[in-house]
C-alpha cells in the first residue's frame, strides 16, 4: 500500500473511528510500509504451540513454511522438544519432504520418528494432554512409516 492511498484511507476512517484510534492505525501502517522489511518470526514458537487457537495455527503454520522451504534443511539434525513433536510441525515437514531427503537424512528422520513416541511419553511431555500425546504418537508413527517406505525404496541398506 502506498502511503497517498493510506493517507485516502485513513481519512475515510476519520468518518467512523475516533482520532486516537485513527493515528495509532497510520503509526503501524506508515511504519510496516516505511521500513521494507518483512516481519520477524520466532519458528520455533510455532514448534512448541500445541493448541488449537488460531493464533498457534498460524505460528504452526509459519513454522512448517519455514522448514519445508529452507533448501539448506538445517532442521533436519536440531534435537526437538516433545512439544515439536506434539504440535505436529517437525513430522509433517518430514512428510513433505520425504522425497527430497537424502538416505543419511531419512534415516535421521525415521529414527527420530521412531524416538517421539518414547518422547512424549516421557518426562518431557509432561505438560501435554493426553491427547496431544496420543494424536503426536500416532503421527510420528505415520510419518515413520512413510519414511521407511521412501528409505527402502531409494536407498541401499549398507
């Protein structure tokens, strides 16, 4: 948005909404425009977000994009939390990434996939529900299913 049709829109707004509110809302537009940079977001808070409010969707969300996107897959070697593994974030990016995975990577992956149920049963998912831990173990054997499959079918055993 440029700043003449934000300036348009906020005198528009005038009509309607009292002047405070007016000018806090052209601080936040005049400075989201002004600076040019995205922004920042914390992914491992998108990680660790494990219930159903949007706003943990969308840092789940924002968090999946940013593993599945990155080319480098740092990601893949981190040691994740139960709370990673109940948000369903790490496993899905295993999911979808399964098939550009090098065989080192799928076996890191199906051995951790293999590791989260122990996890979040463990004294680390203590703060989880009950079914937050249900509905992670019975992903994480999903996904490692799935990985297995990928891993026999394009890597040598050695």
């Amino acid at each position: 948005m440029t700043v003449n049709r934000a300036t348009a829109a906020f005198k528009y707004w005038r009509l309607f909404f009292p002047a405070p509110i007016v000018a806090l809302a052209s601080c936040i537009v005049l400075t989201a425009c002004g600076g040019g940079n995205a922004p920042q977001i914390n992914h491992g808070k998108g990680l660790s977000c494990v219930d159903d409010s949007a706003y943990c969707v969308g840092e789940r969300r924002a968090a999946l994009n940013h593993l599945v996107n990155r080319s480098d897959r740092h990601w893949v070697h981190s040691q994740p939390s139960a709370h990673a593994y109940a948000s369903g974030v790490r496993l899905y990016a295993f999911k979808k990434k399964k098939k550009d995975l090098t065989c080192e990577e799928l076996r890191i992956a199906g051995n951790e996939a293999k590791q989260a149920p122990k996890i979040l049963r463990g004294p680390e998912g203590r703060s989880l529900t009950p079914a937050q831990i249900s509905r992670g173990v019975m992903f994480a054997d999903e996904v490692g299913r799935e990985l297995a499959r990928e891993q026999s079918r394009r890597c040598r055993r050695g």
